[in-house]
C-alpha cells in the first residue's frame, strides 16, 4: 500500500513539474482560412472514368468469350454507362478534344489487353490470333516481357496527358 501511495506521488509530482516547465505561446487566429477543395481533381476523375470504362469493357469481352454471355454483356454495359456519364462527371474544355481522344486511345491500347487476358486466364503478356491489333503485335514478335513494358510505358504516356494538360 505504501509503494502505490509513493508511485501516485511521484506521478503526479511530474505531472505538476512538466506543467510548470511548459511555455504557451501567444496563439493566433487565421481568419482567413485556405478553402479545401473537396473531391477528385479533373484529371484524377479523366484517369479513373476511362481506365475503368476499358477495363470493363476488357473484362466484359472476355467474359463474352469464355462463354458467360449476360455477365459479359452487363460489363460492357457497364463500360458504355461510364463512358455516357462521363459528359455530366467531367468539366470538358471542348478545345482540347484532340487530347481527350489521344489519352482515352492510349488508355485502351495499355489496358485492354492486359485485362482481358488476365480475365480470361491466360498470361498477361498473350497475343491472340483472330484480331488485326494482335496480328501487328506479332509481326514484332516481342516476348512477354517486353508486350508487359510496353503496357506500361504507354499507360505512363496515358496518364501524363490529362495530368499536364487538362
């Protein structure tokens, strides 16, 4: 009992000396504050709309191909509701349409097929044999490796447009 008296003592002696010790500055007020913007910036929201329409649209096509044609459709159905919304979700300058082209075209040659073929099953870096798009990448033969960096290289390319000029 005398132990838990003196260890309650010596608390609160500390507790007293740190309180002394402490300084308090003179506080001031900013009446002025820095409004937050809330929510997502224009080219966050550019980068997640379209990235996402592709890869529904990935997916959908692919569950269209393994033969599970209503959930197939329903991603692509998906794809094509994000993209009809995208006028109302997005602040669209109309004279750089030009970059919005070039960016949702290099978002859809980096994602769609890394995303269907993962969807499907097969390696990331597969190359069919029935599409046009895939009968130009074999011509380059590129190994998986290569097909995977260039994925990525132009979503990096992808995503830089909307960052620096929208």
């Amino acid at each position: 009992m005398k132990k838990l008296i003196l260890i309650i003592a010596l608390i609160l002696t500390c507790q007293i000396l740190t309180c002394q010790i402490q300084t308090h500055p003179i506080i001031q007020y900013d009446f002025n504050p820095v409004k937050i913007k809330k929510g997502l910036s224009e080219p966050v929201k550019f980068i997640l709309i379209f990235s996402s329409s592709v890869i529904l649209e990935a997916i959908g096509d692919a569950q269209y191909d393994n033969g599970n044609k209503e959930i197939g459709k329903l991603y692509q159905a998906a794809s094509v509701g994000i993209l009809l919304a995208s006028p109302f979700l997005l602040d669209i300058n109309k004279k750089k349409w030009g970059w919005y082209f070039a960016s949702y075209i290099s978002m859809r040659v980096a994602l769609f097929d890394p995303a269907y073929n993962l969807t499907r099953g097969l390696p990331m870096g597969y190359i069919g044999n029935t599409s046009y798009w895939d009968k130009g990448i074999k011509a380059f033969s590129p190994t998986e490796g290569m097909k995977i960096f260039g994925h990525s290289v132009i979503f990096i390319f992808a995503i830089s447009i909307p960052l620096n000029h929208f």
